[in-house]
C-alpha cells in the first residue's frame, strides 16, 4: 500500500503523487496522475504525457500481458480479487487526432480486491464523462476520493451501487483546487 495506507485497487499515492500501478520497484510500467495529464513512467528513462484535455470518454481497465486481452477485463476469482497478475492497461480514446490509446502499468505485489478496482474504472469514467479529469492532477483531492471509495464491502457490485458510490465519493472530496 501507499505511504499512508490508502489504496484504491492498482491506485495509491507514492512521494506524493498518484499513479497507477507499482512505482515503488525499479524497472516498471506505471502511470502517474499529473496536474497537465497522465503520465506513463516506463522502465527507459523515457515516460510520454497524455493531457487530460485529449482524453475523451470514459478510461477503462483492462487486465493482463497483453492490451487486446480484453477478455480479461473481468477476470475475478470467487474471493472477490483480480485474478490476472500480468499487469493490467488504461484504455482511452484520444482526440486531436482521434485514436485509441493504451496506457500500460505493473501490478503491485498484494493482490487487489475486485471492488476496488471496478470503483477506480467507475471513478475514471465518470470524471471523464463530466470533463473532470483535472481533478486527478490533485494528489490531496484524489486522496479523499480514493479514500471514501476503498471503505466498501467486496460483495454486491452491479453498475447502479458503482454509480452511487462514485457520486457519494465525488461529494465527499469536494470540488478540488482551482
């Protein structure tokens, strides 16, 4: 876990920033949530920028080895966990020029529990739906955010409870930094 405890999934905060993915181990693929946009950190000292005005739908989570495993978008064990431990990818659409892009992280090595994870997709796109993306380039607002939606329980998890918890969550961290 974070430095402070707090995690939400493959999210948690390292020298107080955000990302997603494991930033503590050398040599891995990971995203860091920026004031200007997502930034992909990559084991070349070479990471690339995506600002958040080019994201434009909802970022979706994918897991596994390879970013078309779009079958494993979903696979969870029976315990409530992510099953897949290759890493997982964000995948958005971008505009300017319009294209399909892929942003790859590394698991950490706890596992993550299966609420956790749909609650950060359901946060991303619904930041994304409402033009927000912005918000997670403030570590302390994505800390309150991420915070409220850990607490839930690992059992139950249909679109409507995911939309609700987003909402109440969103409310909770207020409207961020100017």
């Amino acid at each position: 876990m974070g430095e402070d405890g707090a995690s939400l999934g493959p999210l948690e905060p390292t020298d107080g920033r955000w990302g997603v993915g494991d930033a503590t181990r050398p040599g891995t693929h990971w995203v860091e949530f920026r004031p200007e946009g997502l930034y992909q950190h990559e084991p070349d000292p070479e990471g690339r920028l995506v600002p958040w005005s080019r994201v434009m739908n909802g970022i979706g989570i994918t897991w596994g080895k390879r970013p078309w495993s779009t079958n494993s978008r979903g696979l969870y064990t029976l315990r409530g966990m992510v099953a897949a431990r290759d890493g997982g990818w964000l995948h958005m659409t971008l505009r300017h020029p319009y294209e399909d892009h892929r942003l790859r992280f590394d698991q950490h090595t706890r596992p993550y529990r299966a609420v956790d994870a749909l609650r950060l997709e359901a946060l991303l796109r619904q930041l994304a739906d409402d033009q927000k993306l912005q918000l997670l380039g403030d570590p302390e607002w994505v800390g309150r955010a991420a915070a409220y939606l850990a607490g839930g329980e690992n059992r139950r998890i249909t679109s409507r409870a995911l939309r609700q918890a987003v909402a109440e969550a969103l409310a909770a961290a207020g409207p961020g930094s100017p």
